[in-house]
C-alpha cells in the first residue's frame, strides 16, 4: 500500500508527514482492498485544506475533505470520516446478496 503525502502552497514537515501517516494507514483495518491513500494539504489564508483519497479494489475512491485552522485536528476528522465510510461499504459488500 502506498500512502503520498502533499502539500500545496505550504512545506510539509516531517511531523505532520509521520503524523498523517501513521493514522491513514490504519485504513487498510476497515477495508481490506486499500491499494493507494493519497494526503494533499492545501494552505488557505489563516486556514488549512485536507483531502484525503483512498483507492481500492474494484471500487470508486473514496474521497473525504476537511477545512480547519489546526492541521493535525483535520487529519484526525478526515481518518474518522474515512473509517465511517469504509466500513459502510464493507458493510453493503458483505451483505449485498440478503437485500433482494
């Protein structure tokens, strides 16, 4: 799995890299087929951007932005964002076949 960490309009430092991380790759824990996370923080006047996608298997990305004056604050809501919504599709993958 290959997580890229990136900033834009701003240098992204080694803690915040270590820390962004270290919490997105425990995404691969809710949903299995996780090939690719991408990080892009964005610099917005007193502001920051965070965008995180995750790509798997057989399946759109999923995409989760948050908008936040505290950087680290914004990777932690984006990696619960993004647990939600793995586990719901992991969710409606294993139970497709009862929903006739």
């Amino acid at each position: 799995m290959e997580i890229t960490v990136t900033g834009r309009h701003m240098e992204i430092t080694e803690p915040i890299r270590q820390y962004a991380q270290e919490k997105v790759g425990k995404l691969p824990r809710y949903f299995d087929r996780v090939q690719a996370i991408d990080v892009i923080a964005v610099k917005v006047d007193r502001n920051h951007e965070l965008e995180v996608i995750v790509r798997a298997e057989k399946t759109d990305p999923f995409i989760c932005r948050i908008t936040g004056p505290d950087l680290y604050a914004c990777i932690d809501e984006a990696v619960n964002k993004l647990e939600r919504q793995l586990t719901d599709h992991k969710d409606k993958l294993r139970n497709r076949k009862h929903n006739v």
